[in-house]
C-alpha cells in the first residue's frame, strides 16, 4: 500500500496547541458529543478521548487540576474510581468490550502525555483488535467514528 487516506487527521495536525491544560478547557464543557465530555460529577468528569488508541477509549479526571495522585483527598479519590468502574461496565456493555486497558501513568518518565493532570485511561480491547497495519505500516486503524462512539457510551451511561 502505497497511501493511507485519513483527511480527518488534518484537524489534529493544523490545530493550535493550547498552552492551557485541555483536561481543565473540557472540564468547564457541558456534556455533549461536540466536548466528548460524557459525564460531570461533583469532583471528577468523563472524556471520550480525540485521538483514542481504540474506539470508547476514554478518559476519568479529577476536575481539579493536579498532577499527583497522593494530592487526591478520599472524596476525590473515591468517586474518581466509582466513576472508573462506572465506565468500564458502560464499556462493557455498550461496545461489547472483551477486554480493557485500565491505567494511570503518573509523570512524564511514567508515560504522562499530560503529567500535570492526573487522568486515567480506559481503553476497549477486542479479540484482533491489533492487527498487521501498528506493526507494518506504523498505523493504527480505528473501525468507528467518534461520535458513533460518543453516543453508544452516552445511551449506556442511562442503563448503568
């Protein structure tokens, strides 16, 4: 394959990179398929992620902006993981997810792409879901659209 199209990448490459933290920009949105935001809590909210690694990979963050998880108090702490357990049966559920990445990486040398505000990830996972396209071409190859995505998660969250 000589060529790959995605015209959609073009948006991500030509965007101006905010120098504010985009977890505390996404934060301040209401919940809706344009902010990928999925659900507010009283301490931490949901984001679908942009540039997921698989479709439903999402996001739990603390609404405050800090980068160390012992800064949590027990309130924060709590309901962030009530929240991943939340989205990881809504996962489950909605996409059919046969398996799940769940992890935190805590700094810049711990793989942080923002370090500066702690978030978890949860990433789908599917029998074959890596498939000869990462390790020929350096390409992954995601089957759904974001907002396809948006709005199955967004109709689980109401059975969960």
């Amino acid at each position: 394959m000589d060529h790959l199209w995605a015209p959609w990448r073009i948006k991500y490459i030509r965007m101006e990179r905010p120098t504010d933290c985009f977890f505390c920009q996404a934060a301040q949105q209401e919940a809706g398929s344009d902010s990928l935001v999925l659900l507010q809590a009283e301490r931490n909210f949901v984001l679908l992620n942009s540039f997921p690694y698989n479709p439903g990979h999402l996001m739990v963050a603390p609404l405050r902006h800090t980068g160390d998880l012992t800064s949590l108090d027990d309130a924060e702490l709590h309901e962030h993981f009530v929240l991943v357990r939340r989205m990881v049966s809504v996962i489950e559920k909605s996409l059919q997810a046969q398996g799940l990445n769940v992890g935190i990486n805590l700094g810049a040398v711990g793989g942080a792409g923002v370090p500066n505000h702690l978030h978890t990830h949860i990433v789908p996972r599917w029998t074959g879901d890596t498939n000869f396209m990462p390790v020929i071409g350096s390409t992954k190859v995601l089957p759904q659209a974001l907002k396809e995505t948006y709005l199955m998660l967004k109709k689980g969250l109401g059975s969960a």
